[in-house]
C-alpha cells in the first residue's frame, strides 16, 4: 500500500520564503506557476495574486499540492526531485549490455 503525500496549504510567510530561496521575484514565480500578471503601476509587471498568496492578512493560501509543484520546480521539495524521461532513459541504456 503506497503512503499518501502531505501537501498542506503554505502560509504566506513560507510561501515568501520558498520564493525567495529560489531566487525568484513575486513576477517570475507567478509565471512559473502560470499565475495572471498584470502591468504595474510604476511600469514593469506585478502579480496580484502572488501578492495576495504571500500576504499575511489575506485569507487566501496556495493550495498545498500547487506548492509541492512549486517545490519541485525550483529544486526544494524535501523529500522528491524531478526528473526528466530522457535522464531515467539515458541511465536505463548506460547500464545496459551491448547487443
């Protein structure tokens, strides 16, 4: 029987911090995450919903299983890792006897 996945709701405050330990701004997050960005007031872009998701007062979270995308995506799930199909096949052949 397999163990079913934790993924619960982030906080803002840890969603800020896994955004930040990524190295990524509140725009290029939303669009790894296919997030609306919108124009910004001062010029450039801004994500209100990235806002929204970080904000200490907004009742509104990540849901949790989106944020364990967002882990993988910039290499910081604590427990899995992403891995690409031509990787695996690559290493499968490496391995593998000559015909």
């Amino acid at each position: 029987m397999t163990q079913p996945l934790l993924m619960p709701d982030p906080t803002g405050e840890e969603l800020k911090a896994a955004r930040t330990r990524a190295g990524l701004s509140q725009v290029e997050a939303a669009l790894l995450m296919a997030y609306p960005v919108q124009p910004g007031s001062r010029g450039g872009q801004q994500s209100r919903t990235w806002q929204a998701l970080e904000s200490a007062t907004d009742p509104r979270n990540m849901p949790g299983p989106i944020f364990a995308m967002f882990l993988l995506l910039t290499n910081q799930h604590p427990v899995f890792t992403l891995v690409s199909k031509a990787a695996v096949a690559a290493d499968d052949g490496a391995d593998a006897p000559p015909v």
